[in-house]
C-alpha cells in the first residue's frame, strides 16, 4: 500500500493540493472562531436581552400562578410547547411528560452551548438547555417552574441534507483545483522528460514550451543549452572522424614500407605496432559511427552458432569452449557488427584468463524472447569499483599499458554500443581474489576468480 502512495507523495500536484486544503482548513477554522466569538458577545449583549424580554412578557401573559388556557392558547399561536411543574399542578400543552434525565441548565451548558449562557447561569433566572431534537428555556416563577420548548426534530435530517451537498462541493472543488495544478505544472512534467531523453543521450529532443512565463525561459534555456552541447560534440565526433580516416593513409603506406623490410625482431615488433594503431582506428570510426544516432544495421539471417565458429577461426583461439544449443534459430543481425563484438568480448577473455588449461567459455542461450550470449574466463577479475566504469571509452583498469594486457579500453565501448544496438544490453559479473581463513593457522585459499560478460538481444527470426 506504501509502494502504491509513493508515485502521490512525490507529486508535485498533490503537495501544492495538501497545501491548498490545510490553508483552507486553517482559513475556515480562524474564520468560524471568529464568527462564533462575535455572535456569543453579539447574544450577549443584545440578542440575550431581547429573549429575556420575550420571556417576560410570555411570563406575564401566561400569569402567576401560571394559567393553563392562557399556555395552551400561546402554544396554538406559537411553535413552542410549554410545560408547568408546580406544588398543585403538572401540566403541558402537548400532553406529554417533559424527559429531564439528559438535559442539563445553568452553569453545566456554559460548557457545551457558549452562545446559551449567561453570567451566573442565564439571563435574570432563565436557564437554557437542550438536545439535538430541543431547545428547552426554564423560567422559575414564584413556586412554579415553567419549561419553553422549541422542538427542531429535522435538525438531523437538514444537516444531513446539508453536508451531503457539500461534501460533494468539496470533492468537485478539490478535483478541479488538482486537474487546474496539473495544467499549471505540466511544463514541469515536460522539462523532466526533456531533462531525461537528454540523459540518455538524445541531445536532438527539444522541450516543448507551451507558455511565455518562468517555466517557458528555462525550458528556452535548456533547449539552447543542448543544441550547444550537441552542436559542440558533433564538432568533436566529425575532426575525431577526420583525424582518423585521415590516419589510414599513412598507415597503409608504412605497413607495406614494413614488410618490405627484412624480417627480423624489430619488423616484427612495427608491424604489430602498425595492425594495433590500424585496429585503434578502426575501433574508433566504428564507436563514433555508432554513436552518432545514424548508424543503420545491415540486418540479415544469420546462423549465429556459425557465424562465433567463423569468427573463432579468424581469431586462432584454440582454448575457447563453445555452447550453442542445436534448436536455436537463426537471427536478423548485423554479422560484421555482431562479429566484431564477438571479437573484442573473446580477445579480452583470452588476454586476461590464467595460465592455467581453464578455457574461455562462449553460451548461447535461448530464455523466453530473447537470446543469451555469456563470454566468461578464470582471469584475476575486476574490481568493483571499476565494472561500471570498464565499458566507458579509453577506460582502463591498469594505467600502465603493457603488450600482454594491451587495449586502449575501446573493446567493451564498442562491444556495449553494438549490443544496444541490436536493442539489447551489455551487463559485467566479475569475481576478485579472496582469501578464505581455514582453522586457527588462518592458512587460506583463493576462491575462484573471473569475470563474464553477458550480451542479451531480442530474439526476433
């Protein structure tokens, strides 16, 4: 139930609701307060008097000791019922007993009904008391008591009439008052999903500015902000793109200078310096080409258990295992794209497994609707601290850049934005050194270590 309140406690239309309502409440609590302390002093000092006044002249006309025709011709000209409790006489102009048990006079209704007392319990010896269906007036009259009473039995049935009808005014009022917040705040709305489809990269998206106030600058602002940033990162996504196309040239020219050379340990070692820069480069067109949001996938049917076999062979990798179920369908994919992927992800489990004969594993799964692909390998592993940050560009574990570990950290990059954009994603598992403490020598053994890299893609035929 909690869970389902949240979306409601972080509404920015709801807070300004709740604010709205107990502004509300506290302005008509101050307002009634008011009104009832005016109308008290009001009653005090005039409408009180003129009741005491009515009294008396009813007191007068019904006499001393009160005279029952005079109360029963009084009881047929006014709504009141009266009744006279005297040594000699019990008498009302209904005919009914006068139920005293629950209704209280004098200085116990100060308490409950304000607007009814007076100073020393009523005005000049008149009590008034009551209940939801009466209002009853005592007046002592020599050795008489005579009892005044106003019935009101729909009092019930008006509020009840009453507070219905306003309750659904309160509600219409609060829907109305939520649905007018919400048009205000919807540029809010709108900035956020701008502010969002930014973030994950789509500096194309613009805001839409719906009105010339506060919000409509900013929104203004933002849009201008990401047309700069988008403006400022195409510049830089086109000269890396020149620079690097560029570069094939002289490239090409120094790998054949090289192997016109006579081989030797040092023609060796250019040339493979020579195929890593022209393996850089390609990496890097290929990174910024999928970057730059028009990147087309040349999609065929494509078997994919085949096409990791071809790719395993160009590679030369012997110590890779392969798990490719025999039901598994063939897949519209990009095969140069997708095999460069398969690429980058072995070549890495290759360089960083251990010495020993543990092979690099390659699963193939089918899990419902999608395709599993899991490279994994018996490597020293990564660092927490580094698998969210190891798909980054030219991110690396190790700053010291050896030929055995290699890369310049564009391999999982690319192999991530390959994966997204088949509509799939990339996720890293990778299990470090850990010393295990057996008995009271504390002697250890290290757990197993690796890392696995998990590609899952739609599974569309």
């Amino acid at each position: 139930m909690i869970g389902k309140l949240n979306p409601l406690r972080k509404s920015l239309s709801t807070r300004l609701l709740v604010v709205f309502v107990i502004a509300s409440l506290l302005l008509t609590v101050l307002t009634v307060v008011t009104l009832m302390h005016g109308f008290a002093k009001a009653w005090h000092s005039t409408a009180g008097k003129h009741v005491e006044l009515y009294l008396d002249y009813i007191s007068e006309d019904i006499g001393n000791p009160p005279s029952e025709e005079r109360a029963l011709a009084l009881a047929e000209r006014l709504p009141v019922h009266i009744y006279i409790n005297g040594p000699d006489k019990q008498f009302s102009t209904n005919g009914e007993t006068l139920e005293l048990d629950e209704i209280y006079f004098g200085s116990r209704q100060k308490r409950h009904r304000p607007e009814f007392a007076g100073s020393a319990g009523g005005f000049a010896g008149v009590e008034f008391g009551g209940n939801e269906d009466k209002t009853l007036l005592k007046s002592q009259q020599g050795d008489y008591t005579v009892y005044y009473e106003l019935p009101h039995p729909e009092r019930k049935r008006e509020r009840w009439r009453f507070m219905v009808p306003a309750l659904a005014a309160l509600l219409t009022t609060l829907a109305v008052l939520f649905f007018i917040i919400r048009w205000m705040i919807r540029p809010v709305r709108d900035i956020r999903q701008g502010v969002n489809e930014m973030g994950k990269g789509n500096l194309s998206h613009r805001i839409t500015v719906r009105r010339d106030n506060d919000l409509g600058t900013l929104a203004n602002s933002i849009n201008t902000m990401a047309s700069d940033i988008e403006h400022m990162l195409d510049s830089k996504r086109q000269l890396l793109l020149g620079a690097s196309h560029e570069l094939r040239s002289p490239l090409t020219r120094a790998t054949i200078a090289t192997q016109l050379l006579p081989e030797s340990k040092e023609q060796a070692q250019i040339a493979d310096d020579l195929q890593e820069m022209e393996k850089l480069i390609a990496d890097i067109l290929e990174s910024e080409r999928m970057k730059s949001g028009h990147a087309i996938l040349d999609r065929e049917v494509v078997d994919l258990g085949q096409l990791i076999d071809s790719v395993l062979t160009d590679m030369h990798a012997d110590n890779v295992q392969v798990s490719v179920p025999d039901s598994l369908p063939s897949f519209s994919i990009d095969p140069t794209r997708f095999a460069i992927m398969l690429r980058n992800l072995v070549g890495n489990a290759i360089a960083h497994n251990n010495s020993s004969n543990a092979p690099v594993e390659v699963l193939v799964r089918q899990l419902s609707n999608v395709v599993e692909l899991t490279i994994s390998d018996k490597g020293p592993g990564i660092a927490p601290e580094h698998i969210e940050k190891v798909t980054e560009p030219f991110y690396r574990t190790d700053e010291s850049r050896t030929r055995q570990t290699g890369g310049f950290g564009l391999g999982l990059h690319l192999a991530k934005l390959i994966a997204e954009a088949h509509g799939g994603s990339l996720a890293i598992e990778s299990k470090t050194s850990v010393q295990v403490a057996h008995g009271s020598d504390q002697t250890g053994q290290i757990t197993d270590t690796g890392t696995r890299v998990i590609v899952t893609f739609p599974g569309t035929q």
